[in-house]
C-alpha cells in the first residue's frame, strides 16, 4: 500500500519489516480508539480527500497518507477517527474491524510483574532472564514510560 501500483517495486527485507512495524502500530491504535468514546468533529473534509486519492489512478500511498492524518488528527474525537479508519480500511482491506484487543493470560501477567519488580531492584540479570523467558513462551514486551506492556508475536 505504500508504494503506487505503477511504480517498480523492490524487495527488501528492511521494507518488509517497516510495513510490519507500521500495520502493529495501526493495529494497536486501532484498538485504542475501540476503548474510548469521545465524540468531535466533522469528518466530510478527510473523506473528500481520501476518495481524491482514491480517484487519482488508486493512489494508495496517499489515501494511507491521509488515514494516518486522521489518525493524528486534534479535530476529530476517537469516535469519528475509529468511523473514517474503518470506512477506510473497507478499501485497505486490513482487517480493523475485526480487530480485539489480546487477553494476556494470567501466567504471562505474573511474568510481567516479576520483572517489573527485578527492575526496580535494578536487578538486570533476571529481568533479561524473565524477558526471554517470555519470548520463548511466544510474547514480546516492551518497556515504557507508562510501564511495560506485553503483546502476543
């Protein structure tokens, strides 16, 4: 999607891993406009312009362009974002509709808790240990500001 059809494409494995990437971070805001209802803005303006690109010879690269405005989007609430994503992906064809959010199983939550905790005992070593404990069993975690949070591979 993020090349034009016309255009000569190339292959590379940094490309494939960056598309990767960008679908997991659409997905997860995808996801946390589901969890919010806050409701504001007009959304004619956003519509006009995605079916603009659309229109122009099935430009892609700049329809996902202006999904990823929406996305940025001050004016618009989660509501109106999450409608027009949805609305979008109908030609995307991505699958955001049926996206649910992943219930972390219990034996995971506690994994996550014990390495918070050798975290802040500044005990590395089991941290990483726990870390990689919980890539074998199939999850990556990533820390942040808010605290970790853990996600299915």
């Amino acid at each position: 999607l993020s090349a034009h059809y016309r255009s000569q494409q190339n292959f590379s494995w940094d490309n494939l891993d960056g598309a990767k990437n960008a679908y997991e971070r659409l997905k997860n805001l995808v996801l946390g406009l589901k969890s919010r209802k806050d409701s504001k803005g007009d959304t004619e303006e956003f519509k006009k312009r995605f079916l603009q690109k659309i229109n122009d010879d099935l430009n892609m690269p700049e329809a996902l362009a202006v999904m990823w405005d929406v996305l940025r989007s001050t004016d618009l609430g989660s509501k109106q974002k999450l409608s027009l994503v949805l609305q979008f992906d109908k030609v995307f064809g991505l699958g955001l509709k049926d996206l649910k959010k992943e219930k972390v199983p219990k034996e995971i939550l506690e994994l996550v808790k014990q390495r918070e905790q050798a975290r802040e005992k500044k005990d590395f070593k089991t941290s990483d240990k726990i870390r990689d404990e919980l890539n074998k069993k199939g999850w990556t975690i990533h820390d942040s500001k808010d605290g970790a949070k853990v996600q299915k591979k």
